[in-house]
C-alpha cells in the first residue's frame, strides 16, 4: 500500500491568510465522531447479566448493548475511577482478564479499573455507580493483569492482580468494598478459580509450582496443597452427571510438564496426561460433546498454537490439533453443541461432532484480536458474543455459528490523505468501520462522509490539477487493475476517470505536479516481476514501462515514492512484502528512467535538494533497520549511517529549514535523533515520552510533529508531541486515549505501516489525527507563526511572514500596520511600535490607546525592517503572521552614518550567530547590537576585533538587529545550517525600567570574587542590570540611559546569599579604543557613546587580553579570486578551516584547511569553477 501526494511536500514560504484564535499555543480544538460511533471504546471484555443486557468493558467506559436490538443503548463513564499513571506489562497471548464479574441475583456489576480501583453498578437501577473502593495495591508498580471473580455462595469479591513476578489476591466484603484478606504469592498466577459446588466452600490456585486449594469462608486458611514444581495456567472445571465426582483439569504453563486431573471433591490427583504443548491460555468443558478444550500457545517440537482436546469420559490421553495457518488462539467457549475458539485473526468453532474445526465466515480480520466470548441463552438457543479488539466490534453469532450481526463499537481509523484545493481528508485502512469505505473529512464543516469503494484500498494518491482521488485495491483474484478516480469537490465517482490495466495487485500510486500518474504494479499472479509505470492523465495512456524481478514471487512489493518538485525528479523504491532484503529506488527525471540504486528493503524516502541527497528509511516485513541509507544522487553513491546505541530507525522526516533530517527509533522512551545533511553526524537528540512511531514536519510553524501511539509510563496514553528547533521546546499533547494490548519493549516489526501518513496537517495550520481505536478524528489547533511580546517592555522584533503579490517570496512588500496589528491577540488596551525608514534620520511611530490609532508616519510594515513595541497587557501578547516568508536570501541595503543606523528584521527561519550572520558586513561595518547582544570592535589602533558579547548569543528568527556602518552596503543574512541553543536570563535582584533604546556596557567583572548580578545606576537609580554566568569573562549589561549630561554612572555587583548588602562600585576602567588602554575614570551621562568596555578587576594601564582573530573576506560575494586577510591575534599558531557557501548557503566543495600563524595571514581561493 503507497500514499502519493502531488506538490512541495515541504511548503516553505506560503501559507494562506487566515485569523487563528490563538498564537503560541497548542491545544485539541474539536473531535469528530465517525457517524454512530460517538462512544468508541476497544472492547477490553465482555459479559452477560442474564439474557437481557450485554456489558462491554473498554477503555475508560462500559457499554450496555440490548440483545434484541443489538444496539449500544447506555454508557457508563468510569474514567474518573481510571486516570492515574501506570506501567502497564500486558500480554493478551500469556494471560487473560476478566475486568468485570457479577453479581446475577443482586444485579451488581463489579469492574477493576486501570488503576486498580473497584466499582460496583446496579444494573436495576439505571446502571448507577452505587459504590467505589481504593486501590489495594499501587497501580503505579508495574502489574501484568487484574482478574476479577464473584463468589455468589459467599457474596465476596476476588481480585487477582500479576505483577512482574509475583502475584496479590484482594478479597473483598461486597458491603463496603473493602479489603477483608490478602494472599501473596511469589510466582505469577496464571490460573485459579472457586469451585462452584454449593457443598465446598473453597478456591484454588496454582503458585509456587503448588497446587493449593484455600477455604473461602472465615480466615481464608490453606487448607492444603500438592507439590508439582510447575505451574499451571490453565485449570478448566467438568461437572457431568456421568462422571463419578466434579474434576478440575489443569494444563501446565511450561514445556515438558504433564496435565494433572483433580478430584474437586477431596481435592487429589486421580491421572496424568503427557502433553508436548505450552503456554496454555484458556480452556472449557463441553458437556454436550463431553469434551475438554484448551487453546495453547505452541507446541514443540513444530512450535505451532493450537488447541488441545480431552474425552472426559476417558482421561487416558490429550489429542493435540495444531492450526496450519499458525494463528494465535485466545479464549474458548462451549456453545450448545459447539464450541467457539477466538483467534488472533479468525474466528472458530468445532462442530457437532467434536472434530471438525471450521472457521465462521467473515469473522476473519488480519490481527484482529477477538479476545474474550460471552453467551446468553435464548428461547431460540445460545446467542454468542465476541469482541474483537483491533476491528473494535462485538460479533453475534447464532446457534449454528453465523454471524447475526456486527455491533460496532469503534472504528479503526489510521490512514490519511489531504486534498489541499478542497480542503478534505480521506480516512481509510484496515479495519476503519468496514473494510471497503472511503471517509471523506470536510475540515470547514467538520463532517463526514462515507464513500463505499467496494474493495479494500491498497494505494491510492491525490491530483492537485483535478482535485481527485486516484484509488484501487487489493486483487489477488483476476489479471487486471482498476484505478477509480473520485472528483474531491462532490465525492462521486467519475467513471470517465477509470483506469483499467492488464496487470494485477496495485501497490502504489503517486501524482505529479504535471499530471502524470506512477503506478506499481505486478506483471501477473505468482510472478515476481514488478513494473512502474507512467499513466499520462492529460493524454491517457502508458507512456513508461520499468520492471524489476525479485527473489520471491510469493508476495507481491511494497511501493514508496519521493518527488522533488526542485529537481523534477522522482524516487520510487520497492521492497519485497516479505521474508527476503531485497529493494530497488529507481530515479526518473522528467518522467524518464535515469538510474536505479540497490538498496536492501526500502520504505518511506526523503529528499534534501538543497543537498542533493535522498534519505531512505529500511524496514521489511520482519523488521527495521538500525541505519538510514544516504544517497548522493550526483555522485551515484550508496552509504550507511548507523544510528547510535544501536537501536531500530522508525519514521525519518525533512526540516529543510533547518537543513536536518530527524529519525525516530524504537525504543520505550523515544529518541529523535537529528542528522546535519550537511555532513550526516547525528547532532542535538531530543527526548520525548512513549514509543515514537510517526513524524511530520510543519513547514508553516517549522515545528517538528511526533505521534506517540503509546506511553508506557502513562497508561499506554496516547500523544503527539511537539518541538521546536529555535526554541528547543518540547510540548506534549495529551489526547486522553488509552490502548491497551502493547506490551512494554514491543518490537515494531509488521506495524511499520500502521502510523505512517497518520497525521495530516492542512493549509491552515490545522493538525487531524484519526484515533485509531476509538473512533474519532482529532483537530489540533498546531501553534502559529507568531511574535510573542512580553509585557510593559520593548520588545525587538520583526515581521518575516506578511501578506505579498502572488505569494512571492522575492517581494518585500508592505502591508497596512494598523491592520496587521489589529490581530494581535490578546488585544491590549495600550501598544506603540517605534521604525526607522531606511537612510533616514527620524523614528516613525504608531500608538494604539483606548480604542484609538495615532500613526506618526508607520503607515506600512515590511518584512526587511526592525521594531521597537510595547504592550500594556500582563501577560505574553501574540501578533500572528500569515501569508508568505520573505525569502532568506533576500537582499538588504544599509546607509552609513550615526543617525541612519540600520534598523534590520532578521526572516531567515533559523537562528544564528550574529557574528557570523554579519561576516559579509563586518569591514564596513562601526557596530550591530541586538535586544540582548552587541558586536563591537575592541582592536583599538590595530585592524579590527570584533567581540560578540555575550559569547553563545543567537539572533532568532522574527527578531531585528541595529547595524551602524560607515559605508553603503547591500548584504545577505547568511544561511547558517547548525542548530543552535539560546538562553536569556533575566536578572531578578535589580529593577529598571526599559526605553526603546539601551547603551551597552560590556563589563569584564571580577573573576576572583565573580557575582550573581550586576546592576547600573545613575543618581541612585537603576538603570538596566546583567546576570553573570559560571565562567563568563564578559557580560553585556543594557543601559537605558536617562536624559541630561554630568551625572556619573555606578554599579553594583549581587552577591546573593554571599553577601548581605550589594557592593557598589564607583572605581573602575575604562576601555579607550584610541589609546588601547584601560583608564580608571568615571562615565558621565551625556557622553552620546554607543558603548563602553568595562573592567572591575584589571590595572590602569593595562590591555584587555586579545584572543582569536581578525577577519577581512574580499571581494564578498564573489565569482572569481576570494581574498582571505586573517590576524592571529593570539602568539600560538592555530589551525583554521575556510569553508565557502552560495548565495542559498550551500557548502561549494570540501573545506579547506590552512595554519594561521601569529599575525597577519593571506590566503586566496579561487572560485570561478564553483560558482554559475
């Protein structure tokens, strides 16, 4: 099965103009339920309450359904009684629950919670939860299972609760729900029941490799036990009116151990059976046929599940009846005459005859997991009822096994494609409702509409031109394919659309831009040869064949493509189904066949052009891989990067903003790895909770998107993740869904498919998950391309995203700034905005106050230029941004001249280091500073210095930057591709009020005593202050200087609990650029100095200690001769490496290497065979 999709997978720049409700933040903003689904549970276990009402446990509700009309008639919401955190070890195949018991006479339901709590529901009474109890044991330990039995001769409550390695058994007094008696047991519990005869007041349980048999009257003492050495985990009670006592016949856990047959009168071992089988799971006695059955999970020394039969009427020997087609039982019946096995995937029963097994027709589903059977007894005969917990349903089946009706009590939903013109999503996938339905998703009218196919969908694509749907399905059956086209804007088929084609089995479909169709498909039944072929839509016919034969022909291939709309090329990759490595990409250009590459099973695929490699994720039937394979498309080569510790890729996408290609593994606590595609090294990990199985990169907010199907530390909940690379914040979004079923260290194998294209994210920033299990379709608010203003200061910022002619990234064109900022949310009662116009001299300014606007000349907003705003609100403010991002590498002129300073906004969607981000500016350049960072030249009479201070500052995307420079200069902010960490801290010990504008002191502090804090002040106010980090050895401190001349500038250093009182600070020394030394004198207000370099530790006389290098890159950019003068500042000799980019920030070729020796160094590298 392949999804294609037509377009720029990864929209870079447009995004359409809408008004969100809210920015920066994430939040489940509405749930949509499929028609008649809107309780959606997963059918957890099952029970009769006599033969009026059926009870259905699921996740966090039970479900009454009527059995005359077959219907869902009441729910009962326990999810406050099931909301803690647990560590869930639950394997259906080993061991079973029973989550529900009852009380029949009384009308009470009993259930056992997730957390272990009991509730108690009178079934007369409106189903009234009449009583709850607290958890015996700590649902927050890990526990395997919780089985739940009533003793309706003692009206007690017996609740068995498995641990890892032990197990508990709770008994309760019905009368108030609380713990009467507690057995421990050091092994895990298998089996055990009470014995039903009304004349023998006691339980028995197999533990310990015993067989101990309690009262259960009184003090509950042992009253016996037999040693076996073994455990047994299954123990089916017979009662026949023929046979000369009751018997308990208990089937043994482990491999090589005997079936023991028990007296339940006096309680001894009457025979013994050799058996070869294992892992017994359930069991039952039909009387009817005189039979025992009992399911087990293999047998040696074929190793295949079955199911074991005994005549009760002679015990000498255990038949064994292995299923050929290996599926996993998992409950068993007597049914009248029959009796029903449950499996994995079918559903079966045994005739009349005590022989025969058939499978019911249509109860077959793969993994299907029809875990527990109920029975109700009719004036017509036995009524059945089966849940099937991965096709969430009950199964009804009447006296001669047939299905009498499909009680739906879920839909399985997994798969989504997104039709961008019409604005829907296709739903489909095994087991969604039904297996042939087509859910179209209207996201404006958040309604749903079913689309009945006819067959189950096994590839199908959308067509932007047309918007159409392009699907087939599966057909093992005839020579042929038919591809039906279905017109998106009526969900109707057109018929004039139909593609047929002489070949069987279509495993893929994918739509290009240009209208042509690829197509996968096999050259004929049984063959193992695969063709891609090339459908003309506009001129319809095939007018490309490629086949390719693999080792097996018993499968059919798996089909995964990649386009690059850049390139126009497209990668189709095949993979064998299953059993074999084998895989092949091909790679067509311009819809013609260039080249393929052999590389062993591959999956999903993602291009980097701006690298010019394809990624490609493995994975087949058995298993992932524990590498990635990179393909250098140019250079025709084929490499493997190993993931670290070793562990399985899951999912890979593309952050091409970020120039990262990120990898989630499998593993309990999910590692997203992130691969630099610049020199494919795993750099800066992220964590998140739970297995991560799918990722999706939101190009419009450049936030990364995880699902996690299950948190095992969060009671298999179900989440999506969120991170941002510029922020480096990772959010979770709890969705309040539960699967149970997924063991803790669940290898992925066959579920590589099962959450790909589970997430669609739409053109209005909109994320829709369709919840598997439970029904419903999820819309998640994502966060917005937003400026976040914190309150009743300037904040420094910019505006990348606006509204442009054409969506033309290449236009910085102006929008109306009263308009824009009317979106802010939440709206403020007081804002001004300050600009500059460029090579002017006067600020513009906007103030909004009390419901009215005064503009003094900041009519328009551009994207090139930087802002000065402050909001009266108390909290963040967001101003949301929609329509296109200025293109990085647009150009900016700067005007020289004081009083021009260069007021920039910074639109490149990454950050970088302002040093860097300036380097083409730097010989021109007098200073830059930004809100909390400044670049300054502290080379005195000698060649330039420039110092960055602090160190590790970043400039981030929607902030602005003031450059002073003494010449006319056009640059480009460089495109870095590193990710890098910012943290502001704010100092708490000092309070000043911000302006729009700051003098920056950059203040070399005292190493030997170093402070927290340091704070500026001027006539004993405080005028701006500093944190000081572990190991800084200068600070930058932002002084916002008052008005007026002469009055002296103090500071003070903040020692915390050092230190009882601030130390003040009037003697200190001052940085003289044009003599190059350190003076001790005092700063005066009005001085008009941009900034000042201060120490509090160094001697008069003496120089700030001069470190690193001195740059001048000439001509820059360039196409022929690049010019390199580099002063070593230091009296080592270092070794440098040079590395040049285009104008979009690719690396032109590998990086140079040269010694730069103490002093001045020249170096020279010619570019005119690099560069067009």
């Amino acid at each position: 099965m392949a999804v294609g999709y037509t377009g720029i997978p990864d929209s870079l720049y447009v995004t359409p103009n809408y008004n969100p409700l809210i920015g920066g933040n994430e939040f489940i903003e509405s749930t949509t339920w499929v028609p008649g689904h809107d309780y959606g549970v997963v059918p957890y276990d099952i029970i009769a309450m006599g033969s009026s009402k059926i009870y259905v446990y699921g996740d966090r509700q039970i479900l009454q359904i009527d059995p005359e009309t077959k219907l869902v008639v009441d729910q009962i919401d326990i999810s406050k009684y099931s909301n803690t955190t647990l560590n869930r070890f639950f394997d259906p195949k080993l061991i079973t629950e029973n989550r529900m018991a009852k009380d029949e006479a009384g009308g009470i339901l009993y259930a056992v919670t997730e957390d272990l709590k009991i509730i108690a529901i009178n079934t007369n009474n409106y189903n009234d939860i009449i009583m709850t109890s607290e958890p015996a044991a700590n649902p927050n330990d890990p526990w395997r299972s919780a089985n739940l039995k009533y003793d309706s001769k003692n009206d007690k409550l017996y609740l068995m609760i498995n641990a890892i390695t032990a197990s508990n058994l709770y008994i309760y007094n019905t009368g108030n729900l609380e713990v009467e008696h507690e057995i421990s047991f050091q092994s895990i519990v298998y089996s055990w029941f009470i014995n039903p005869n009304p004349y023998r007041d006691v339980f028995y349980v197999s533990a310990d490799g015993k067989f101990a048999f309690y009262s259960s009257i009184d003090d509950y003492e042992l009253i016996g036990d037999i040693e076996f050495g073994y455990e047994f985990s299954t123990m089916v009670y017979a009662e026949d009116w023929e046979f000369d006592y009751p018997k308990i016949y208990c089937f043994p856990h482990d491999v090589g151990e005997d079936i023991k047959i028990i007296n339940a009168n006096i309680d001894n071992v009457v025979q013994t059976i050799t058996t070869t089988s294992n892992g017994y799971i359930a069991g039952t006695y039909n009387p009817v046929q005189q039979k025992v059955y009992a399911i087990y999970r293999e047998r040696h020394p074929e190793g295949k599940p079955g199911y074991a039969t005994i005549n009760a009427m002679n015990d000498y020997s255990c038949a064994s009846h292995d299923l050929e087609n290996e599926d996993i039982l998992l409950d068993c019946m007597a049914f009248g005459s029959k009796t029903i096995l449950t499996g994995e995937n079918d559903l079966f029963y045994i005739g009349d005859n005590g022989v025969t097994l058939n499978t019911v027709d249509g109860g077959g589903a793969q993994y299907s997991f029809k875990m527990k059977v109920c029975m109700i007894v009719e004036e017509e005969g036995e009524i059945a009822y089966v849940t099937n917990l991965r096709n969430p349903e009950v199964i009804v089946l009447d006296s001669d096994c047939e299905i009498e009706a499909n009680i739906s009590v879920g839909a399985f939903n997994t798969y989504g494609l997104y039709a961008s013109v019409s604005d829907q999503i296709y739903f489909y996938g095994v087991g969604f409702g039904s297996l042939t339905k087509l859910y179209s998703f209207n996201t404006s009218q958040e309604q749903i509409t079913e689309i009945e196919l006819g067959f189950e969908v096994s590839a199908i694509t959308y067509n932007e031109t047309e918007d159409a749907i392009y699907v087939t399905g599966f057909n093992d059956a005839t020579p042929t394919t038919s591809i039906k086209k279905i017109d998106c804007a009526t969900n109707e088929f057109l018929p004039e659309g139909t593609i047929d084609l002489n070949y069987p089995e279509c495993s893929g479909l994918y739509c290009t831009p240009d209208n042509k169709l690829y197509i996968s498909v096999r050259h004929a039944i049984g063959s193992s040869i695969q063709h891609i072929l090339i459908y003309d839509l506009d001129n319809p016919g095939i007018v490309a064949n490629q086949p390719q034969g693999f080792y097996s022909s018993e499968y059919r291939a798996y089909t995964n493509f990649e386009f690059d709309p850049i390139s126009n090329k497209m990668f189709v990759a095949l993979r064998e189904f299953a059993g074999g490595d084998d895989g092949i990409v091909f790679c067509f250009s311009n819809n013609s066949y260039e080249r393929f590459y052999s590389v062993g099973s591959p999956a999903k695929m993602r291009c980097n052009p701006l690298e010019n490699k394809l990624y490609v994720l493995h994975a087949n039937f058995e298993y992932n891989k524990n590498y990635i394979s990179v393909i250098k498309i140019d250079e025709e080569t084929v490499s493997e990067i190993y993931l670290p510790d070793g562990d399985d890729a899951i999912d890979i996408e593309i952050g091409l903003p970020f120039n990262n290609l990120y990898v989630t593994k499998h593993d309990n606590n999910s590692t997203i790895e992130v691969l630099d595609c610049s020199s494919d090294e795993f750099v800066h990990p992220k964590n998140i909770d739970g297995v991560a199985y799918s990722l999706q990169f939101n190009s419009i907010n450049n936030k990364l998107y995880v699902f996690t199907p299950w948190d095992f530390a969060d009671n298999n909940q179900m989440k999506i993740s969120s991170i941002n690379f510029n922020t480096n914040e990772v959010n979770a979004i709890e969705l309040d869904i539960y699967h149970p079923n997924h063991p803790s260290g669940a290898a992925p194998p066959f579920k590589y498919k099962s959450y790909k294209n589970s997430m669609v994210i739409t053109n209005d920033n909109n994320l829709y998950l369709p919840t598997s299990q439970h029904s419903n379709i999820i819309k998640i608010k994502c966060e917005d391309d937003v400026i976040g203003l914190r309150p009743n200061m300037f904040n420094w910022v910019s505006y990348p995203r606006l509204q442009r002619p054409n969506n033309n990234p290449d236009i910085d064109a102006p929008v109306n700034t009263e308009n824009f900022l009317s979106n802010m949310y939440p709206f403020p009662n007081r804002l001004d905005q300050y600009g500059k116009d460029p090579n002017t001299t006067v600020e513009v300014h906007v103030r909004y106050k009390n419901g009215t606007w005064t503009n003094i000349n900041l009519e328009n907003t551009f994207s090139t230029r930087g802002y000065k705003i402050e909001t009266s609100n108390s909290g963040i403010t967001y101003i949301p941004m929609t329509g296109t991002r200025l293109a990085p590498d647009h150009e900016i002129t700067l005007y020289p001249g004081r009083e021009k300073e260069n007021w920039v906004g910074y639109f490149v969607p990454y950050p970088q280091n302002p040093l860097e981000a300036l380097s083409s500016v730097l010989p021109d350049m007098v200073m830059a500073r930004g809100y909390d960072w400044t670049i300054v030249d502290i080379g005195g009479s000698m060649e330039p210095v420039w110092h960055l201070t602090p160190a590790d500052a970043v400039i981030q995307y929607g902030e602005m930057a003031i450059i002073e420079t003494h010449a006319q200069k056009t640059f480009k902010w460089f495109r870095g591709k590193q990710e890098i960490e910012k943290q502001t801290n704010n100092p708490e010990n000092f309070q000043y009020e911000e302006t729009t504008d700051y003098t920056a002191f950059i203040i070399e502090p005292d190493t030997a005593n170093l402070p927290l804090e340091i704070g500026v002040f001027v006539n004993d106010s405080c005028v701006g202050a500093c944190v000081v980090e572990v190991g800084d050895s200068l600070v930058l401190l932002r002084g916002y200087m008052p008005a007026g001349e002469g009055d002296s500038v103090v500071f003070e250093s903040y020692y915390g609990a050092r230190s009882v009182n601030n130390q003040k600070i009037d003697g200190y020394y001052v940085f003289d650029k044009e003599k190059n030394r350190k003076e001790r004198r005092t700063i005066k207000t009005g001085e008009n100095k941009r900034f000042y370099l201060v120490s509090f530790n160094k001697k008069e006389g003496q120089e700030i200690a001069q470190e690193g290098f001195a740059i001048h890159v000439y001509p820059n950019p360039t196409t022929g001769i690049l010019n390199i003068e580099l002063e070593n500042l230091s009296v080592s000799k270092y070794a440098v490496h040079i590395s040049v980019f285009d104008q979009f920030g690719r690396r032109l070729f590998e990086t140079v290497e040269k010694n730069a020796f103490p002093g001045t160094n020249f170096f020279q590298i010619d570019l005119s065979d690099e560069t067009d």
